[in-house]
C-alpha cells in the first residue's frame, strides 16, 4: 500500500482525498499557494508546503516545484484530484520517471483519450456508437462545411483538446461556420494550447448520461452506472443525479457494456467516465471520456456505497478492485447541487471573498463537500465552486425534498452565491 501521497490540489477535492488517504492509515503532503495558506487542507494534512504565488501557472501548475515536494518529503504517490494537472499526459509520465507512483491512468492512455477526435475513433473501433461527425481533426472552415453538409445541420465543432464547454461552437447553417470555426479555435488555443478542432453532428435536446468506470491493473473493468448531468448552464454542470430517470434497465445495461468496452479498448486504469449524449428517440453516442476523479462523484458513492477515492488509492498501490461488476448495486437515488460563489442576479458574476458565516445542513441523507469555514476567504484566482451539497433518499422525490430542506439550512455569509437558484430547480 502507498505510505505518503503528495496531494497536487487545493479545496474541496485536497479534503476529500487527504480524508480517503486517513481512513487508510496513508499520510498526506499538502501542497498550496501563498493564497490557500490558511486553507483547511494545508491545516489537516499530515505536512503541507507552500509552493509558489497564487497565479496556478506559478503553484498548483508548477510541475518542477511539485514533483520537488514530493521527493523532499519521501512521497511514493502523487493524486491529482481534478483540474489543474490531472489529465496532463506529460505530468503522468514524469512521476513513474521520478519513481511515483501516479494515482490516475498511465501517461499514454491520458495521451490517447486526451485528443476528443483520437476517443472517437477509439471507442468506434471498440462498436461504441459515436455522433457522426468527422473522422479525424477538421482543418479549415472549408472542411468543416462540407462535412456538416454529409452529417447534417445543426452540428458542433469541439476542441480535440477540450473540455469543460471550452472551445465549442454550434453551426446551424454554412453561413455560421466560418465565425464558429475561428472562434472556437482561438479558444481551443488559449484554454488548452491546442487549437485543433473536430466536427460532430448537434444532438438536439439530449440527455448528458456519464459512467463511472474503476478499472485495476489486473485487467478488471466495472462500471458503477451512470449519472444525468443534463441540467447545466453554458455546458457547465449544475445538478448531477443518478440513477438517470430516462433509462430503462435495458438501456442501462448496454450504455455500461459500452461505456467498459471503451475503458477496455484505452487500457485503461483507476477511475475515469465514459460520456454519452442521449437523444429523445433513446439513442445514445459516445462523446469523449475523462480520465480523472470527477467532480460529481460522490453522487455515485451514495448510491453504491464505494469509496472511490479509496479504491483510486488501491489501484494506485497494484491491488485488486475490491468488488466485481455482479456486487456493484444502485440503492435509492442520490442528487448534488453545485454551490458557486456567483451572482446570478449579475450574469453569474465570481464573487469571491470573506465567510463572515457558515452553517452546513445535516441529518438523514445529507452530504456536504466544502473547504469552506467562518472566516476562510474564498480566493478569485481559482474555480469558485464553493461547496457541493448532496441529498440521498429511497426515492427520486424523497432525495429532491430532502435536498431542498438541505438547501434551506445552508447559509453562507460575506458574498453570494448560487444557492437560491439551486434551491428553485428542486
């Protein structure tokens, strides 16, 4: 088993794994910038470091500065968490050089299904369906339109190198192309350093079903099913819930044997999710796979009872899955409310700041994953999600009311944040 685990991270998800990494008897190391000096993960870990200003590209993107710390505090592990260097290929291989062990897929895998055109052709090779779109990068405006006449408008064109709703723009007619093109690819550019693009067909009010797949070095691949983001705003995930209410037992089936054929066909190792669009006529296409931890996961843990963060740490460590597909059972329904430090009132405007008051809602079925606490000031250099509040019930409605009732007892002071609108979508 892993002895020291170096967590290359901050906020919630640094907590959630220095939590998984106690429970195993497994020591941490915190790494943080000088403005998450006061965060709760530097204070809980076992030692934690200051390794650069608050600018990411300075700190929790600084790949020297963090294999640097795991070396000099005898680490044999290092956990990405997500965001920041988590599906970084480069990042993946430098670890095993230095001798650590990286909890996440190998670098080559990472390097395989990081390029959304090069998944497409993967998962089509595997009998995954995919959207029909081109088969590799599209190169210039003129491609693309005559491609989007062979699939059909509306259509997408994505980032090979994206993710996150970055660098993606919808065409509904040739005239729209060359504006999209230019402008998704200048975004491409500037978010991931990579302006390829990639063309698909535009599946009208779909569905975004993801599957959570644990894969061991033995070969072993289980998926512990889906999860339904569809509920988002600019392709940013709000409220994530599984089961999915739009799939049958069928349908559930074939989109898992799928969404493992995928992870089989990559090698692939530790958890990831596969992603499917699912169309109002029941038809599902495989759109790319993330190869980390997800945000959401915890929704899946309320419904299956696995720790997954403890099962990336096992994996990590060369044992066995802990469970088989055949013992993976989805018990009630579990939903999670993203909570930001945003304005909707000002266009969703960040508003970090000063917790002058926190109040974490309890009781039955009730989960909350925040590195928030009375007086903590929420930085602006980062991402602001906040806090994420998760409801599970027996059923589908009792996991609503209780997330409402959750909702209600939640009170964060000192800046706004998405919580009212949160609480008018349950």
């Amino acid at each position: 088993m892993l002895k020291r685990v170096l967590i290359a991270n901050r906020g919630e998800i640094a907590l959630r794994i220095i939590r998984a990494c106690r429970e195993l008897d497994v020591e941490t190391v915190a790494v943080y910038s000088q403005a998450d000096e006061s965060s709760l993960a530097a204070q809980l870990a076992t030692r934690s470091l200051c390794i650069g200003p608050a600018r990411a590209a300075d700190s929790y993107l600084n790949q020297d500065a963090i294999l640097s710390a795991a070396l000099a505090t005898g680490c044999d592990g290092i956990h990405p968490g997500y965001g920041f260097l988590s599906e970084n290929p480069d990042f993946a291989d430098r670890c095993l050089q230095e001798g650590l062990r990286y909890i996440g897929p190998p670098g080559e895998v990472i390097r395989k299904l990081g390029s959304k055109s090069a998944a497409r052709t993967l998962a089509r090779n595997a009998g995954v369906p995919v959207v029909p779109g081109s088969e590799g990068a599209v190169k210039t405006p003129r491609q693309a339109k005559a491609l989007a006449e062979q699939v059909g408008y509306p259509i997408l064109l994505k980032a090979s190198a994206g993710g996150g709703g970055r660098g993606m723009r919808q065409a509904g007619g040739p005239q729209d192309i060359d504006k999209a093109f230019q402008e998704a690819r200048s975004e491409a550019a500037a978010c991931f350093g990579d302006g390829e693009l990639y063309l698909e067909k535009l599946v009208v009010n779909p569905r975004h079903i993801e599957f959570q797949i644990m894969a061991d070095q033995q070969g072993h691949v289980v998926h512990l099913g889906e999860r339904d983001c569809s509920i988002q705003r600019r392709r940013q995930k709000l409220v994530e819930e599984s089961p999915s209410r739009a799939l049958t037992p069928q349908l559930r089936e074939e989109m898992g044997r799928a969404a493992v054929a995928a992870a089989r066909a990559a090698g692939y190792v530790g958890a990831g999710t596969v992603e499917f669009v699912l169309s109002p006529e029941g038809q599902f296409y495989f759109i790319e796979m993330n190869t980390r931890i997800q945000v959401e996961h915890p929704v899946t843990e309320l419904v299956t009872g696995i720790d997954l963060v403890k099962e990336q740490l096992r994996v990590a460590s060369g044992l066995p899955l802990s469970f088989a597909q055949e013992d993976v059972q989805i018990i009630g329904h579990a939903i999670e409310c993203r909570i930001n430090a945003e304005d909707p009132e000002r266009g969703f405007m960040p508003c970090p700041g000063t917790t002058t008051f926190l109040h974490l809602p309890g009781g039955p079925g009730v989960r909350v994953a925040t590195a928030l606490y009375t007086g903590y000031e929420v930085p602006p250099y980062y991402d602001s999600l906040a806090a994420k509040v998760l409801a599970h019930g027996s059923t589908r409605l009792e996991a609503i009311r209780r997330m409402r009732r959750a909702l209600e007892e939640l009170i964060i002071e000192g800046y706004s944040t998405n919580a009212p609108l949160a609480h008018l979508i349950m």
